[in-house]
C-alpha cells in the first residue's frame, strides 16, 4: 500500500469519528498512539507543514475547533472527489443555489453565511462558505480563496458566483468560517474570515499569521458583480513560522470561529472569536522537562474587536480596529483533586463566540463553556451557555464576563443548578463527517422591543437536540423564560440554529431538522419558525423543499455540511442559508419567506 493510500484510508475512517489527519499527527506526539506504528512521509517536509504539524501538537483537540481551522490543519488533499451521479433530477422548486457548481474546482461548498439590505424595490444580498476549490487554487488569486461568495440583486432568486475573495499575500490564505455584515447602504457588506498561513508560509522569512481579516464588498449599480478590499487583519496575533523555535512569544496565538456585525447607527463593526493561545516550549534539563512558568493552557479565551467604519467603508484599515477586549479569560488547568465546575471555572474550554451590535454600540456576545472538555474527564460532564455584554468604548464587559457570569442554559429543562446542560459533542451524529456536534449559540438585537434574542440547540431534552429561545432586555439586567422552538418531540435532530429579528420585532429561528426521517435517519431537511413575539410559539415550516441525505454526500470539505447555518433580514423578509447535499456535493442554498 502506498503513502497515498495509508492517507486515503486513514482520512477516511478519521473523518468518520471526527478526527482529521493532523489531529492524528497530534495523538502521535503527544504519545497516546504509539510513534512506532506510523509511516513517515517520503522527502522533506516543508516549512509549512511543519508549522501545521507544530500547530495541530500544541491546539490539542480538534473537535473544538472550527471547520475551517481543522480544514486548514488537514492540509491540501491529493485529488478532488468526485461528485456522485443522482438517479433523478432533485427537486430545487424555491431553492436557490448560490454557487455555480460548474465553477468549482473541487466538491465540497459548505457553512453557509448571508446578509441582506433592501436596494429601492429589490434586496441586495451577499452569501458566503466555506468553498474546497480553494485547495486547488493559489493562494494569491481568487480560486485561491477557500472563502466562497456570491451576491444577489433580486432578492435571492438569481445569484452571481464570485469565486472568491483577493489576497495578494503568499504568505496567507482565506481559510473559510465566513460572516458577512450588510452595511445599510444598500451597496456595502464587510466579510470576515480566517485568514492562515499558506502553504508555501514560513520558506521566505516573512511572518504568517493565524488571524482573521476583513474584506469590504461594494456592489456595482447592477448588483451583477463586486469589488471587494484587501484583506484587513483584525489583530496580528504573533508569527506562526516561529511555533516552537527559541523566538516564539509568550502570547503566541491563533484566532478561531469569526462572527461579524455592524450597527449603522453608531457605524460600529464587532468582530468575535476564540484566542487559542500555544503553551510556551517547555523548560528541558537532565531530569527532564517541565511547562514553562505562566505557560497558557490554550483552552480558548473568548474576544471582540470593534472599529469605526468611515463614511466610504472601502477606506477601512487594520488601524480603525480597537485593541481586543477578553469577554472571558482563557482558563487555567484545574488544581489537583479539583474537578472542572461552572463555580471553580478551571479547566473548561470556551469556544463558539458570536456578536452582535445594539443601536450605539453597545456588543454582546454568546459562547458555549466546557465544549469538548466536558469529554475528556475533567470532571464536569455539562456545557453551559454564556452571554456578555461589552459597552461602546468599554474596554472590558459590565455584564456576563467573570465578575459577573451570565448563564443562558440556567433553569432550563434538564439543567444541573449551575445551568449545566447535555451538548451535541457527546453524540457522534448519523451522516455529519465530524462526528460530534456543538451547541454555539446565535443571537440578534430587537430594536422594537429593545432586547437581545439567544438562540442554541442542546441535548438536554432529546439525545439529537432541541432548538431553545431566550431573550434578555438590553443591559442585560434579566433573563426572560427559556422556550422550545421546535414543535416536534420525534426525537430527530435538531442542529445548528440561526436567528434575525425584522424591523416589527418578529423572530425567525432556523435549523437543520430530521424529522420527516425519523431519529435513525440521515436524510435531512431545514427548517424554520418566525415568531410574533419571544413567547408566542408559531408554526415550524420547512424550508428546503428537497431532503439532503448527508451519510450519501460526496465531499471534500468537512464538516460537510458546515458547522453553522445563518438567516438575516432586509426588515420585511427572511433570508435562509444552509449547506444541502441533494446535487450529489453539498453546496449552499438560499430561499426566503
């Protein structure tokens, strides 16, 4: 058997429980699968792979990790797949497809983004995904750019392909988990995505970074086309090329799981992601080695950045971001006998961070607590979910951060007394090629009832998941009641929600859902629910109008149906974006109601 068919082999049956190829790399160094049975790779290896590999041994687990970090780690595969030939044309109906399937380099579309504002009669939307046929691109050029978009002029019936994003930088590569922000205008979005080291990084002696960067859009007068800025890194987190040399910095870090959104009113752009930062090299001496005193643990720490966006939003630059403001600190290993708790808040990973902008400025965040560390046996075998809130031109939260936690999963069905709730990471989902799921949570700013709407999905009722809703005023002084979204009780998954509020105060939620399979079934479809009020249950609509089977869907990319779906208001309509398999490749959808 060749190199290329252990990896084959290998990939496969890895991505079957979730793992990826350099998370195997990382069992290896770190001894819990013996050095002795594993193949070396022909040749020397190049000073990017070797960064990936130092990377992957220092990040620790992947599953915490987003799609387009494990993307990343994983490395350039060797062939695309090939897509699967259907037995019949699939049902489309209202269903529209924002990329152009004949574009694409490699199979594998998926975590979907979109944004939407109204343009005189019509709405202007911007998608984003994640997009494999960056694999088989440059770098430098557009079918380089693992970041796929698309834009719409009509509302999302009809949508023009973009391939990608530019970067003139060999040295970084748009790395996909896309967001995407419309700036009110009716011609501007801001797209955020990671933004990693290349390939070819770390063999020229140029600094490569593991950040995250933004681009702005502007829409020609057609809507048909759009030129997008530079990428503009939203902090610089410490040169990767020196992960485990005598120069690495003691705040060496790589960012993670990006969300964008912007208030027009204040002009204010927040950027959300996790920090994980890298364990310093150990102290080595005749005895051995030990951790480096103050070494960070790695576990995640949970930021924001904001900037001001100018009145022409192309003129944004890394300049107009703030400092990054830490919503929750990364923490620390638990002593010795103590288990991992919501009270002791050691040895619990965070990750999942999600923004958004009130009128003003005003940030709050959400992030899911003890995610995939609740496996490993610290202790604590409950997520919790959290909620923040960072003040306009505050440097620090006044509500939700350490001093003053806020649990948004606390009183619900099924929750310990700390708020503690069943997680999706501990179930191994039928057809998903992660393997675990998550329980991150969404949310949306009401203007018209001045409150924050929270959304997440969590095991704590059902093994696969229910979709739960809970509002908070602004300032978030109380938390409203905790409600079911989804009407069913079939014990089908439940995954992966989004949520927008229109300009009357209606909530629209959305989710992948199995329902119409059954809980031992694969096929899947997404559905939605939009509410009058928080508390006022509505009809569950499905909004695929085509089952995706994901156990038969061919890919590159993986998850391959994402990690996260997404739905935005122009103020009248809701637009939903979601990753379907029923061409064979997942690709990512659209349709409104």
């Amino acid at each position: 058997m060749t190199w290329g068919d252990v990896m084959t082999v290998a990939r496969n049956k890895l991505n079957r429980a979730g793992i990826t190829i350099a998370a195997l790399v990382l069992l290896v160094t770190a001894g819990a699968v013996p050095a002795t049975h594993t193949t070396s790779v022909p040749g020397k290896a190049s000073a990017s792979s070797m960064m990936r590999l130092r990377v992957a041994s220092s990040l620790g687990k992947a599953d915490r990790l987003s799609s387009g970090l494990r993307t990343w780690l994983a490395g350039p595969p060797s062939k695309p797949a090939r897509a699967r030939r259907a037995a019949a044309t699939p049902s489309i109906g209202t269903n529209v497809d924002a990329n152009d399937p004949a574009l694409d380099l490699g199979a594998g579309q998926s975590e979907t983004a979109v944004a939407a504002q109204k343009r005189g009669r019509s709405t202007l939307l911007l998608a984003g995904w994640n997009d494999a046929s960056g694999m088989f691109g440059a770098p430098s050029t557009r079918s380089g750019s693992l970041t796929g978009v698309g834009l719409s002029a009509d509302g999302g019936r009809h949508f023009t392909d973009l391939i990608g994003l530019p970067n003139t930088n060999v040295d970084q590569h748009w790395s996909g988990d896309t967001s995407i922000a419309a700036l009110g205008d009716g011609l501007h979005f801001a797209v955020s995505s990671l933004y990693y080291p290349s390939n070819g990084a770390c063999s020229d002696g140029h600094p490569a970074y593991g950040t995250i960067a933004v681009s702005v859009a502007t829409a020609n007068a057609a809507g048909t086309s759009a030129t997008f800025s530079a990428p503009i890194p939203v902090t610089l987190p410490g040169n990767l090329c020196s992960l485990g040399t005598p120069g690495q910095s003691s705040q060496l870090s790589t960012l993670d799981k990006d969300w964008i959104s912007f208030d027009p009113a204040s002009r204010t752009l927040a950027v959300s992601y996790t920090r994980f930062f890298f364990p310093a090299p150990p102290i080595c001496g005749p005895t051995g080695c030990i951790p480096a005193p103050g070494s960070h643990t790695g576990s995640g720490q949970i930021e924001v950045v904001r900037a001001h966006v100018p009145t022409n939003p192309a003129a944004l630059s890394t300049t107009s971001f703030t400092k990054p403001v830490v919503a929750w600190s990364e923490e620390p290993v638990c002593p010795a006998g103590r288990p991992s708790s919501e009270k002791a808040r050691c040895g619990a990973v965070d990750q999942g961070a999600y923004v958004a902008v009130a009128p003003g400025g005003d940030a709050y965040l959400g992030w899911e607590r003890n995610i995939s560390s609740n496996s490993t046996g610290n202790g604590d075998p409950f997520v919790y979910i959290h909620a923040a809130l960072v003040p306009a031109r505050a440097s620090q939260p006044s509500v939700g951060g350490p001093s003053h936690p806020v649990v948004l999963s606390a009183g619900q069905p099924h929750a310990n007394p700390s708020g503690g709730v069943k997680s999706l990471d501990t179930v191994a989902i039928a057809g998903y090629d992660r393997g675990p799921g998550q329980d991150f949570p969404r949310l949306a700013i009401s203007t018209r009832t001045r409150s924050v709407v929270f959304v997440w999905n969590d095991a704590s009722l059902h093994p696969l998941g229910d979709i739960w809703l809970r509002t908070a005023p602004l300032g978030l002084a109380w938390l409203g009641n905790t409600v079911r979204v989804n009407d069913d009780s079939s014990y089908a998954l439940h995954f992966l929600p989004a949520v927008s509020v229109r300009s009357n105060g209606s909530i629209c939620t959305s989710w992948y859902d199995r329902r119409l399979g059954g809980a031992s079934s694969t096929r899947t479809d997404y559905f939605a629910e939009c509410r009058a009020t928080a508390r006022g249950n509505s009809r569950d609509i499905r909004v695929t109008t085509g089952a995706s089977d994901w156990a038969a869907t061919s890919t590159l990319i993986s998850p391959n149906s994402g990690a996260s779906t997404d739905n935005a208001t122009d103020g009248t309509h809701t637009y939903f974006a979601w990753t379907d398999g029923r061409l064979g490749v997942p690709q990512p959808f659209i349709d409104h109601r």
